[in-house]
C-alpha cells in the first residue's frame, strides 16, 4: 500500500518497504542526511529504492542538494550498502535503482 508523509520521518515501521519510489523529491530535502536514514531505517534488505533528480545546478532554497551522480547520490546512504543496478545520467537528470544488501 502506498504511504504519504515526510521524507525526514517516514510514517512506516523499520523494515516495511519492498520499495521505494522517490522521483524529483530529494533534491528539496531540508536535511539529507537524516532523509538517507529514513530510507534506510524503512527499506527492508534486499528492497529496492528507485530515485530520479536533478543535477548540475546552482543549489537554492528550493533545490537544496546536487547530487551531481548517481555514485554521488548513493554516497549519501554510507554506512548502509546500496548496490547500482541501474542508472541514466543525462547532462540535467539522473536516476537510479538500487538494492539495498545490508544496513
């Protein structure tokens, strides 16, 4: 069932999701690194995150982070382990699958 709620504190119990979906959303997050523990907190291993954002841009208060890549991207979620299983970068976007093997 789909949720809606906060990216920083996640409506959902540790260990719900077998995926999750975020499209142009992350990239307005006012704390990322507390987004990146949600993610992870929530995401059950072997699960799935699919993210697609913006790069190479100026950051303002509105596109708060730029990633720049997808490496870039899953840096972010260290010392949790999201392995690549796909991506495409574009001059302006970048979206990526990821699984997560171990938090």
């Amino acid at each position: 069932a789909a949720r809606v709620g906060d990216m920083h504190r996640l409506p959902c119990t540790s260990d719900w999701a077998d995926v999750l979906y975020a499209s142009h959303c992350f990239e307005h997050a006012y704390d990322f690194e507390r987004v990146a523990h949600e993610v992870v907190r929530v995401l059950k291993v072997g699960g799935w995150l699919f993210a697609a954002f913006p790069v190479h841009f100026t950051p303002t208060t509105h596109d708060r982070y730029d990633f720049v890549s997808a490496a870039g991207f899953l840096a972010w979620f260290h010392p949790a382990r999201l392995t690549r299983l796909w991506n495409r970068d574009t001059p302006t976007e970048v979206a990526v699958l990821a699984r997560l093997e171990a938090k």
